[in-house]
C-alpha cells in the first residue's frame, strides 16, 4: 500500500472515536473534529477506554499505550485536514448534517484525499453529490461496527461514480489498520443490517406470539446459535429508536418483510431505548 501519514475522522461520538483508535493502533495519526472542543476531547476519552480494554484482554501492548493516543488529535475546525489522505464521516445520521460536513470537507481537503462515509442507512450514492464532481470518483462508504475497536468486518460500498482504484487503495486501508473489508452494493441496509434485521423482526414476532420471552430468546441465540450476543441484549445497546429508524427504511425499501412490529413501536413510544434510558427489552436499573 502507498504510504499513509494522515487520517482525519469528522464527528467524535461512539463510531468515530473508535475508528479514530484503529488508526492510532497501526500507527497512523489521526484527527477527530467535532462541533465542540469538549465533544472532541469526549471522543479522545472514549478512544482511551476502549484501548485500556483491549490492554486489560491482552490485545494491545500496554506500553505502547500512550505513544498511540498521542497519535489522535482533537480539534473543533477543519484546518488540520488539509494534509489527509483519507477522510471518514462519522457525524449524526441526517442527509443535511452528513452533505454540510461533506462540503466543508471538499473545500478543505486536498483533492487526492479519499472521501468516506460510516453512514449505515443513507445511500452513498446520494451523499456523493455534496462534493465536487471529481471528488465523486474518491468517495464510497466504509460502514464499520460497533465497538469498532473489537469487531473487525467493514462493508465497503462503492457510489456510483467511484472509481475502482478507489475501492482498492480503501480495501488497502482497511487491512491496514487490522480490518477484515467486504465489498457491498449501494443499496438500503447494506448486506448486514438486511441480514440483522430479518432476525430481530422475527425474534419480536415470536415474542408477540408468545413463542418464547426475550431473555429466552436471548440465551437461543447465544447457546443454539453461537452468537456472541442475544438480539435482544443487542437492540437494547443500539437503542430502539435506532433500530426502529433503520426497519422503517428497510420497510420503505424492500416492502412488507421488514415491517416494524408493533412491540418495538411500544418500546419506542414508552420511552423504553435499551441501556441508555435505564430500560428497554431489560431493566438495567440498579443495574452496574
Ligand atoms: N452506533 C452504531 O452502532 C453505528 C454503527 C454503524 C454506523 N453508524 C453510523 O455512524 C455515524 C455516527 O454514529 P454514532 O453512533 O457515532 O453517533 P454519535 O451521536 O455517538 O456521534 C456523532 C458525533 O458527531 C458530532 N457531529 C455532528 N455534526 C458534526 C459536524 N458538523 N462536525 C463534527 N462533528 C459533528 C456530534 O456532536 C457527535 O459527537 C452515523 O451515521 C451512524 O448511523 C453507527
């Protein structure tokens, strides 16, 4: 792969300060902007956790610890952008927010800087057209998973107008910075949140039928199935809104088989999101 020296990461909530911590980790700097210098330096905190993780399993040498954060930078502007080879997207999911950014982005970056989007349900054909028309061939999307700085799968989707030594050079980066990328169509959900979802509609199917309870449902998936997680425990991290917001898309795309069920419009009118709300499909209160 050709030399990579810079990274830059926009938005430093859950997904970008981890994505921002794979650089660090294979030893490339990184910035991270957010709106506020305190969200970014959030985002830096949040990048330290998840490393002292992976110190704590073993997975990352402790004493390369602090070498590693100090390769991510935090700032509020664009201005340390400008030397990027590689840019990722990783602001609230909103056309408007993701097309702003993306235009403030195309003004300041070089124009060989690869242009990506962690967006895990708008259409990167469409976010595309927030960028100059040559700056389309360098712009796919790079949909990573949550915790980042653990799960190893990338869906790389080509727009329409990428160019293919594009999607090569972001296969490159992705291995490069110890990920596992699969190349997936532009279209609604991607590959996984298609496959994911078909699951968690039918889990919540079998608990209106009263096939079976939430947390048996659970302990099915994890003993029968192998899955690390239950769908359950699983909806309730992401928050129901989230997972809500996705099977509407899903619903509106591909027709009757990714309806939302009505137990999950429950949980969502009840202000019942999962872990963050204290409750969701569980009850985390007094809960460590
Ligand atoms: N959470 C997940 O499991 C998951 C998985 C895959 C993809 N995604 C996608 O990743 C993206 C980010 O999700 P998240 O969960 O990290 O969200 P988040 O809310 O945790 O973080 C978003 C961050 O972006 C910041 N931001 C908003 N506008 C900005 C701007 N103009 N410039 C700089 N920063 C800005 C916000 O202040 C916030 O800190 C979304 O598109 C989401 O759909 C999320």
């Amino acid at each position: 792969m050709a030399e990579m020296k810079k990274a830059g990461v926009v938005g430093a909530g859950m997904m970008g300060s981890e994505i921002a911590l794979c650089f660090a980790m294979a030893g490339i700097r990184v910035v991270i902007k957010d709106i506020q210098m305190d969200f970014a330096r959030a985002g830096l905190d949040r990048a330290g956790k998840a490393l002292d993780k992976l110190v704590k399993k073993g997975q990352f040498e402790v004493s390369r610890r602090d070498t590693t954060l100090s390769l991510i930078e935090t700032t509020d502007t664009y201005d340390a952008f400008q030397d990027a080879d590689v840019v990722i997207e990783a602001v609230a999911e909103d056309l408007d927010v993701k097309k702003r950014t993306f235009a403030d982005l195309d003004k300041t970056c070089q124009p060989q800087c690869l242009f990506s989007t962690n967006t895990s349900s708008l259409r990167v054909t469409a976010l595309a057209t927030a960028v100059s028309e040559d700056r389309r061939r360098s712009f796919l999307g790079t949909h990573f998973f949550s915790p980042v700085s653990m799960m190893k799968l990338v869906e790389v989707i080509p727009g329409l107008e990428t160019e293919e030594p594009v999607v090569s050079r972001v296969m490159d980066i992705c291995q490069a910075i110890g990920k596992t990328p699969i190349r997936v169509k532009d279209v609604a959900g991607f590959a996984v949140n298609r496959l994911l979802h078909a699951m968690w509609i039918e889990a919540e199917r079998c608990v209106e039928e009263g096939v079976a309870t939430p947390e048996d449902i659970d302990i099915a998936c994890r003993l029968g199935l192998g899955h690390p997680v239950g769908p359950f425990q699983l909806m309730d991290l992401v928050t129901n809104e989230l997972t809500l917001n996705i099977q509407e898309i899903l619903h509106q795309t591909y027709g009757p088989r990714f309806m939302p069920r009505p137990v999950l419009r429950q949980k969502v009118d009840a202000g019942h999101s999962g872990r963050k709300t204290g409750k969701g499909w569980y009850d985390y209160r007094g809960r460590k």
